[in-house]
C-alpha cells in the first residue's frame, strides 16, 4: 500500500484550519487546568488535624492515662464541649474549678465567653491528646490538649485541609476524690506570703499563679525611705529573675517599677517556665534596685549622660531575694 505523503500533510492541514479554534480552545482549557493543578501542588499546605492512635499516652513524657481516668476525662470534655457548641456558657463554667474561675476571670462568665469565642467561634468538632501527666504538691496533673476544628456539617465546608484553634485542660483529684478540671493552661494559684526587707525597701512576695507555660507572681513593695527606689526600668542588665536550681530567667515584659518615698505598690512579674519541667522554683532575685536621690526616668527625652549620672550617685545599689514558695 503506497502512501501519498503529500496528501496527507494537505488533509492535516486542512483538519487544523477547518477546527483551529476548537483547537484552541482545548489548548487553552488544558493549560490553565495544568496551571491550577501546579499552584496547587506547590501552594503551603494548612495545618490539619491529627488524630493519635494514643490518645491517652502524654506526647511529653511518654505517660498513659489510667483507663478509668481517661474514661471520666474523655466524658468531661464531651460534656464541656457540647455546653459551648450549644450557647450554654455558663453551665460549662461552671464545669471549670472553683480557682480557675476565679483566678482566670475574676468569676465572671463574661470574660469566660471572651475567651471561649477566641477558640470556637462557630460550631465545633474536637479533638483530644494526652500532653503532659505531672506531680504537683504530690497530686497527679492530667494535662491534656484539645483542638477545635469546624463543624463541617454545619459550615457546608468539604475541604479536607482546615485550621484549628486549641487550648490545654487540666484535670486533678481534689481532697474529696472529685475530679477539677480548668482550661486555658491555668493549673493552680499558690498563696505565698513570703518577705525580705532591709532599711529601705520591704518585698513581700503575695502569691504565684502557675499557668502551663509561665508563672506569674504578685509582689508587694514598700518604700520605707525618703528617696526615689527604682525596683526595674530597663537601664540595668538582669534586673528581676527567677532562680531555678540550675539556672536563673528573666522576667517577660512589664511596666517599670519606681516608687516615689514612702510609697506601697503591687505588681507582677511574669517568668516563662514549664509546669513539668520538674524544677521547682527557688527564690526571685531583685538584682538592681537603686536607693535615687534624683530619679529623671528613662527614655530618649532624658539624655543618656544624665541617667549614668544619677545611677552613677545613687545612694545605694543593692540587690534582694525573696522565697518563690511558700
């Protein structure tokens, strides 16, 4: 069979002018549908929701979670969980301890939904991990984390990529076997009430709130001199730490502390700090407190000549520390 190649070409080009702007068409449809499938593939991927296989095994220590605690936590955030998903804020704050409630919003509900809307603002699925298991003052801690996801009946959303918002629950045994439960990290409030003084300034230490992550302390001071005590004002290195038993850490950002004579002022000094990193907290350090006999403050309208001058002639420089348990 001979085959006329000349033919050929004259009916293929005649094929692509006869339909070249269905041609086109095709082309054009293919190439955005590989430009789409490119973006896509090379596009960040948001963060999903895991599901361990262990729920109940502690993601930080290895811990696993008694069956018959892990049954009773599981029914507990079930029940805290639908309480919010339904608008029923106070029943599920009132799940929350007796401290956390206090110490966390001041007992007002109010600021219990504020936070609560920050986490689930629409209707929400859960899951939930087992994240740390610790001792506190020889009571076992259940710290779990939970992350909330949208509720994808109810959004219409089909996506399988999505984001979440989560916080950590913790749960203990209280004096009557009852099991407390407190959310937004908080795990316990600690009444102090230790003091050191010396002729011009007395610090009593009021007590701790120890949070997940951080520990918060409520100090008391009282200027007992005629002059100017600056206590912190980021002129001097190292100003406020907590001392561990292996290392000292500074304080997070707070306002600056200078009292004028005579003066009583409370405030509070945030120090970051792990709950399960088993070192417990030794004392805080005041590590640069000037006794000033002229104070002009800081900042760039006060030049830098003149507040080396002052520290420079300050009456007295000292440091102090106080008890950071009770």
């Amino acid at each position: 069979m001979n085959i006329d190649f000349t033919e050929l070409r004259l009916n293929i080009r005649n094929f692509f002018r006869k339909n070249k702007r269905v041609i086109l068409i095709i082309v054009l449809i293919w190439a955005i549908i590989f430009g789409i499938n490119t973006y896509l593939r090379l596009m960040p991927k948001p963060e999903q929701v895991e599901v361990s296989l262990e729920e109940h095994k502690a993601v930080v220590n290895d811990n696993e979670t008694p069956a018959s605690v892990a049954n009773l936590i599981e029914q507990t955030i079930d029940k805290y969980v639908n309480y919010n998903n339904q608008g029923n804020f106070e029943a599920a704050f009132n799940m929350l301890s007796e401290e956390c409630r206090h110490y966390s919003y001041k007992d007002d509900v109010l600021l219990y939904m504020e936070y609560m809307y920050t986490k689930m603002p629409m209707p929400r699925n859960y899951t939930i991990q087992s994240y740390s298991t610790t001792t506190v003052d020889k009571e076992t801690v259940y710290i779990y984390e939970v992350r909330y996801f949208e509720d994808m009946l109810a959004t219409g959303l089909s996506d399988q990529d999505y984001s979440f918002t989560s916080e950590k629950l913790a749960f203990y045994y209280d004096d009557n076997g009852q099991l407390q439960m407190s959310n937004g990290s908080y795990i316990y409030q600690e009444d102090i009430k230790s003091m050191t003084e010396n002729e011009y300034l007395k610090v009593d230490v009021v007590d701790k709130i120890v949070s997940y992550s951080t520990e918060v302390y409520k100090v008391k001071f009282t200027n007992r001199s005629n002059y100017t005590i600056v206590i912190c004002d980021y002129e001097e290195e190292q100003e406020v730490m907590l001392v561990l038993p292996q290392e000292m850490r500074g304080k997070s950002e707070t306002e600056h502390l200078v009292l004028d004579p005579g003066q009583t002022r409370e405030a509070t000094f945030t120090f970051q700090k792990f709950v399960d990193d088993n070192d417990e907290s030794q004392s805080i350090l005041f590590n640069s407190v000037r006794v000033m006999e002229k104070y002009s403050g800081t900042g760039e309208e006060v030049p830098e000549e003149v507040r080396k001058s002052e520290i420079d002639n300050a009456i007295s420089k000292f440091s102090m520390t106080v008890t950071a348990h009770d």
